[in-house]
C-alpha cells in the first residue's frame, strides 16, 4: 500500500461520517472505500491495520 492510499484512506476516516451515521466504523469504512475510484479495495481488518499503525481512532 503506498503512502498516497493511507494518506485518502485516513482523510476519509477523519471526515464527517455519512448521513445517518454516529461515526466511522472499520466495516462503513471498507464500503466507502469501495466506492472511491482512485482507492483500491481494502477489507475492514486492512483498514484498522492501517489506522493502527498511523495511531489513528475511530470516534
């Protein structure tokens, strides 16, 4: 994964979750990301692999 895919995946994990939605999950994320053309698919346990290591929290 390069430095430009976590950079988006962590951009979209500090927005502002979807209509209807409290917050971020590891699951809407990985539909979310499915969706965004210019982000390769990545299931949920990649996705918190991936925030983990960049010490970021969904809330």
């Amino acid at each position: 994964m390069t430095g430009e895919v976590e950079a988006r995946l962590i951009a979209l994990a500090c927005s502002k979750p979807p209509k209807g939605h409290a917050r971020w999950s590891l699951r809407l994320l990985e539909k979310h990301v499915a969706l965004t053309e210019d982000i390769p698919d990545l299931d949920h346990s990649t996705i918190g692999r991936v925030l983990k290591k960049r010490n970021c929290a969904l809330t």
